[in-house]
C-alpha cells in the first residue's frame, strides 16, 4: 500500500516538471453565431440590500432625566428622543446598532462601560463605573446613563454625542 501512495506521489510530482516555455499566442477563433433572445423573467421580490442610515444626537447635560430619587438604588438617567426613520419594519426585520463619541475622532459601540474613580472632599478615594446604553422601538430611541454606586445626585456634566445605525 506504501509503495502504491509513493508511486503515485512520484507520477504526479513527474508530471508537475515537464513544464517548458509558453509557445505563442495562437490565431483568433472566428464568432460563433448569435443565439436567440430569452423570454423576460418575472419580477420577483427585491432582496435584502445593503441600506444604511446614520442618525447623530447630541445630549446635553440638562436633557438627562433621573428616574427614581437621587442616590436611590436603581436610579438612573434617561433620555428619549424620536427616530421616525426607525419604521415597523427595521424594527421587527433588521438591525440598529449604536455608538457613543468617547473623544474627538473616536467612537465606541454600546453599551459603553466606563470605569472612573476620584477623591472625596474627606481626601478619601471612591470608585465607580458609569454605563451607557440604548433601546429602542419604532420611531424612537432612548439613551441611559447608570453609575454602579447610583450617586444619581451628582447629574452628568458634559454634551454626550451618540450614532444610532440603521440598517435594512
């Protein structure tokens, strides 16, 4: 069996080396004749395509509504905005995708865990992690901001600029 798999291994390698220059191009072949038009198809459904529309929203640091008490477990920030181009149909069939800018020419998708930590007035230091997120329904999209110690007395202090995707 051995000696049959390198036999063969040795015919095709054999076969690979018996290349020699390339002879010149040959005379053009003539056309062939015109073959006869095909019936026309029927219009089908069209397809999934490649549509995609980017929608900007800025929020700046007023717009955030705290729902639940300041400091209370569970509280968080909140903003809706309306989306009217988010139909029925991407709703239900396709994809919407969301990104926050972290920095001037840098985007992240969400959710956007952020881990931060500073010092408190007794010098002691304290730490955190802010969360933003998304959700979304036909003709609207709504932004979160969550702190994991849900300090949601102190409001959020900067604009915050996200890029809702749709795609269909």
């Amino acid at each position: 069996m051995m000696k049959r798999v390198f036999l063969l291994l040795a015919l095709a390698i054999s076969f690979m080396a018996c290349e020699g220059p390339v002879g010149p191009m040959g005379p053009s072949g003539m056309d062939g004749m015109n073959g006869r038009d095909g019936m026309d198809g029927k219009d089908g459904k069209d397809g999934i395509g490649t549509n995609w529309l980017t929608k900007t929203f800025t929020i700046q640091p007023h717009e955030w509504e705290l729902v639940g008490t300041p400091g209370e477990l569970n509280s968080f920030f909140l903003v809706d905005r309306k989306l009217p181009e988010l139909t029925k149909d991407i709703f239900k069939e396709r994809a919407v995708i969301a990104y926050i800018k972290t920095d001037d020419g840098y985007k992240n998708g969400m959710p956007y865990v952020l881990h931060k930590g500073g010092t408190g007035d007794n010098g002691k230091e304290f730490i955190w992690t802010q969360t933003y997120d998304f959700d979304y329904s036909e003709g609207w999209v709504g932004f979160y901001l969550t702190y994991s110690d849900f300090n949601t007395q102190l409001k959020p202090e900067d604009p915050t600029t996200f890029y809702i995707v749709l795609m269909w």
